[in-house]
C-alpha cells in the first residue's frame, strides 16, 4: 500500500518539477506506527536516490506515545530525513509555501 502512494508521490513530484533535484515535502498527519513513513522513504530511495538526498519529511502526530514510537521506527532506517512534530494538525500553523503532499492515511480510522 505505501509503495503505491510512493510511487504516486515520486512520478508526480518528477513531473510537476521537471527535475530530480527539486525538493521534495512530504507531511503525515497521525501517522500511526511510522511504517508507512518508513516504507515511503524506503520506495523513494531504492528507486530514486536524487529524490531521496532531497526529501524532507514531516510526521504531525497529537500523541506523544506514538510520536516516540514513529521516531524510534523511522529515525534509524532514515536518520536527518523525518521531522517529528507533536501536535493537533488543527492548531498547527507553519506555513510552506513551496509545493508538498500531504498524507493522511490514518486519520480517516
């Protein structure tokens, strides 16, 4: 399931910028375990490692438990590529105004 969504994710970003290199952003929101966010990562590294070195990604979870258990999960495998942001996505007020996709997988549980 998450290859798919990577996948997805990866031939549109190369469209949209006509490029490997542009950055790619990626924000979760309750992302459960952190294994889809592991496997997106993973996808986007076997298939494209430009993509890769570029990518920044971004779990928003409310739960500090399960914002621990994501960073314990994802942090080794791919450590300076996720960022972990404890908070309601609701009350979230960062601002990014380069291009970026959002997932929201286990929200809709």
């Amino acid at each position: 399931f998450s290859r798919g969504i990577a996948s997805y994710i990866l031939e549109n970003h190369k469209k949209k910028n006509n490029s490997e290199f542009s950055p790619l952003q990626l924000f979760e929101v309750g992302g459960g375990n952190g294994t889809n966010a592991q496997f997106i990562l993973d996808y986007i590294k076997e298939n494209s490692q430009e993509v890769y070195e570029k990518t920044s990604y971004t779990l928003i979870e409310i739960s500090p438990a399960m914002s621990d258990r994501q960073r314990q999960l994802v942090d080794p495998v791919h450590p300076s590529k996720c960022r972990f942001v404890c908070h309601d996505f609701l009350e979230w007020h960062e601002v990014f105004e380069e291009p970026c996709f959002v997932i929201a997988m286990e929200v809709l549980d």
